[in-house]
C-alpha cells in the first residue's frame, strides 16, 4: 500500500506506506513538525487536520474522535492526526488554531 497525503498550507507530500500508523507518525517520519499538546494519544484536538479530499481514504472514527466529534470539538471534516490511519491518497490542512509559530504556512 502505498498513498500520498497533500498538506496544503504547509506545501508538502507526506507518503504513507504503513496503514498500520496513525497520520502523525508519517508526518512526523518525514521531518514535518505538526502540533501534539498531548503526546499523540487522543487527549487533546491539537494534532487536528481539516480533511479537504479523501475523507473516504480514513480509518473509521476513533473513540476518541468520536467523544470530540459529540463534544462539538471535531467537525465532519476533521481527524485527528494521532488517530486517523491512512488507506489512500488525500489533502488535508493544519488549522488556524494549531499552526506552529516556527513554521511558514502558505
């Protein structure tokens, strides 16, 4: 399995070749820094990515997603990073709320 997952604002590919790792750790394997207040366990949204193609091409819902998602706290667009598992190609974008001051967002 082999897909590609286009971060827009940041301009990057991240390519994902293990569906057995969460989003966060393929982004993270490829130098990209992306916020994780909580250590990329589910316990916090600020590893949230806005889903903007392929939604279809995501792992189901977590149950820590799906507590966020009843809280209000992820919208039908959003994953979290720590938690989404990648099956097929897909663009996403880091939201306002968790840029990284460090970094150039386009």
């Amino acid at each position: 399995m082999s897909a590609s997952v286009y971060i827009r604002n940041l301009n990057r590919s991240v390519e994902v070749s293990d569906s057995t790792r969460p989003l966060l750790k393929h982004i993270h394997g490829c130098g990209t820094d992306w916020m994780h207040a909580c250590g990329g366990k589910g316990r916090c949204t600020t590893c949230k990515a806005v889903v903007l193609n392929g939604l279809e091409n995501f792992s189901p819902l977590s149950q820590a997603e799906l507590r966020y998602r009843e809280r209000g706290l992820l919208a039908d667009n959003e994953r979290l990073a720590c938690q989404a598992f990648v099956t097929g190609n897909a663009e996403v974008l880091v939201p306002d709320e968790n840029k990284l001051p460090h970094l150039t967002y386009v």
